[in-house]
C-alpha cells in the first residue's frame, strides 16, 4: 500500500533543492535574515533609551526646544528641520519602490532615474544629519547655567513671544595686552565675538560688563539687551525645584549673575561625551550613537545603491534578465527608512 502511494506521487513537481519552494532567491532571504538581526538590534538601543529617561535623575530635553534651528535661518522652528529629514527620507522610499518596479518591467532607464533619486535624497539626509549633529555639539547662544542655589536651568522663550539673544556688536578696549590697544574697537573683523564670548563665560573671564581676553587685554562688552528670557529649571537645587520657570528680569538677573563674578563653568554651551546643554548627560549620548548608527547604515545604503546604480548603468542586469539586486538594494533602504520613523518618534517626538 505504502508503495503504491509512493509510485503515485509525482517527484517533477517536488522540490529537489534546485528552486525555493517559496520563489524565494539566496541573496533575498539573507537580506531579510540580516535585516532581522538588526531590527532587534535598534530595538534595543530604543529599550535601553526608555529605561535611561525613566532613571534619569534630571528634566529629559524636549524635542521641540532642543532642535528648533534651521539652516541660516536661526531658531525658532521646532522640529522642523527635522520634519524635513523625516519627509525626505520617506520620499527616497517612495523613488526606491518605482525604481524596484521598473526593475520587474526590465525598464533600464526607469530603474536609472529613480535610484538616482533615491541616491541624492540619501546623501542630502546624511548631510542633514551632519548639520543637525553640528548645531548639537555647538549648542544655544544661552547654554544651560547653573544657578546660585546649585540648580541647573536652560533658557526658553518667555510667554510674550520669541527670544531674542541679544546681538554683541563689539568689545571696547579699556587694558592694553599683547595684541589689542586701549581704545580700539574690537568687531567680528578682528576676532569671532560670539566664540570670545563662550570662551570666556565657560573661562570665567567676565566681570560684569568686562570680558578679560586672551592676549590679557580687557574691554567692555557693547551687547543688546535679550528679550523674551525665561528660564526653566531641569534639575533641582537648594532653592528652585525641577520644571520650574522663572520669568522676566528675575530670569535674566540670574543668568547673568551666574558668571559676572567670574566664575568658571557656569554655563555648559552645546554637547559632547561629558558635558550636555539639553539635559542629563546620558541624553547626549543616546543621541549620538542611535542617530550615529542609523546615519551609517544610511551612509552603506547609499554606497549599495551608488555600486548597485553603476551596474545598471554598464548594463550588468540587463544581461542577466533580472534586476533581482535593485530588490534586495531596496529591502534594506526600506529598512533604514523605517527604523528612523520610530528613531524619530522615540527620541525627538515623545
């Protein structure tokens, strides 16, 4: 009976380990094995963002005040720089899609325009990336200051509009040093006052309204009054109490009061491994390496697409009769797109 059953069966139409059952190529399924690792792998860098918010001892930054700049434009756009990035990487998807269809119609020229496109929207996100991650580490005109009674507070703007950092037009010599005489009118054309002015809050070189420079001259500081400050506290001291905000002249008297006694390292300008304007330390550090991670695996899949592109070009899949590689170039582009939805609905949204 047994071998009457086996006779009846047709083995042309079994699989024999020639074909996937599935119509499934080699080079797709690693693909999709690989993305898989690295799905669980992002998935743990968003886990582990979760537990170091809910353990931090200080205010978490939110999105919306600590990336609020845009390209020569200044501050005063929250998120939308970001929102840019978000829309342009998601339209590169769309351009991969109509290029992996003009893949299955074996349309060279199709396939030509739209991964091109899809080339230049990644290398513009990257680049995005690499402002934003610049205007990150360089941080606000404010900085985050510590307070007399050992708080730790950020600058925002007050309820009556936009703020307004007041524009520093020029130093005025009062002590001669090494390079600048008395009398002498330092503007942007003898040195970079904004950097001076960092230099020499987070130095403790300034003394109410003078600024002790580097070449041991000192000069008095001609500066515009700010506008719109309020200060809101993300750690606590022995006075003010974390998410409390401190308006008016109240604000500025303790910002300025800060360092115009000379003290140094009062004022934390941008982000790094060790110090962090926005918030706790750790924050800095979650930013750089998932959205790090993520601009690399941006940075491969552009190369995979610029090699992939090259092919088509000298008519490599043409001869082949399948554009199976733009497919499996597209798989993991999709994948890019889609962990940073969720890198950009987890750290900078939520």
């Amino acid at each position: 009976m047994a071998e009457l059953a086996t006779s009846k069966i047709n083995t042309a139409e079994n699989w024999n380990g020639g074909e996937s059952p599935f119509k499934v190529g080699y080079g797709k399924l690693m693909m999709w094995l690989f993305l898989l690792s690295d799905a669980l792998t992002f998935g743990a860098f968003l886990v582990s963002l979760g537990f170091m918010r809910e353990s931090a001892q200080e205010a978490w930054p939110i999105g919306e005040e600590t990336f609020n700049a845009l390209p020569f434009l200044g501050t005063g756009f929250p998120l939308a720089y970001v929102a840019f990035m978000t829309f342009l990487l998601i339209l590169s998807s769309v351009t991969m899609v109509l290029a992996v269809e003009a893949g299955h119609r074996m349309d060279r020229k199709g396939v030509t325009k739209w991964l091109f496109a899809t080339i230049i929207g990644g290398m513009i996100f990257v680049g995005s990336q690499a402002w934003e991650w610049s205007h990150f580490i360089h941080g606000s005109h404010f900085g985050r200051v510590e307070l007399a009674d050992g708080s730790l507070a950020n600058v925002t703007s007050g309820p009556n509009g936009k703020l307004v950092f007041g524009e520093i037009h020029s130093f005025d010599v009062t002590k001669a040093g090494s390079k600048y005489t008395v009398g002498q009118k330092l503007t942007e054309k003898d040195l970079d006052i904004d950097h001076t002015w960092q230099h020499a809050v987070v130095g403790g070189h300034i003394h109410g309204n003078t600024i002790h420079l580097a070449d041991g001259s000192e000069a008095t500081i001609n500066k515009e009054k700010d506008q719109n400050v309020r200060l809101i506290v993300k750690k606590e001291g022995g006075k003010y109490a974390r998410h409390q905000v401190i308006d008016g002249e109240e604000a500025v008297n303790l910002y300025y009061g800060a360092f115009n006694d000379g003290s140094r390292g009062k004022v934390t300008y941008g982000a790094n491994m060790k110090e962090n304007e926005y918030g706790p330390k750790v924050y800095a550090n979650l930013f750089f390496f998932i959205t790090g991670f993520h601009g690399f695996h941006v940075s491969i899949g552009i190369i995979i697409n610029i090699v992939v592109f090259i092919n088509v070009l000298l008519g490599t899949y043409e001869r082949r009769r399948h554009y199976e590689m733009v497919e499996k170039s597209g798989l993991y582009w999709h994948f890019v797109d889609l962990v940073w939805v969720f890198v950009f609905t987890f750290f900078y949204l939520i």
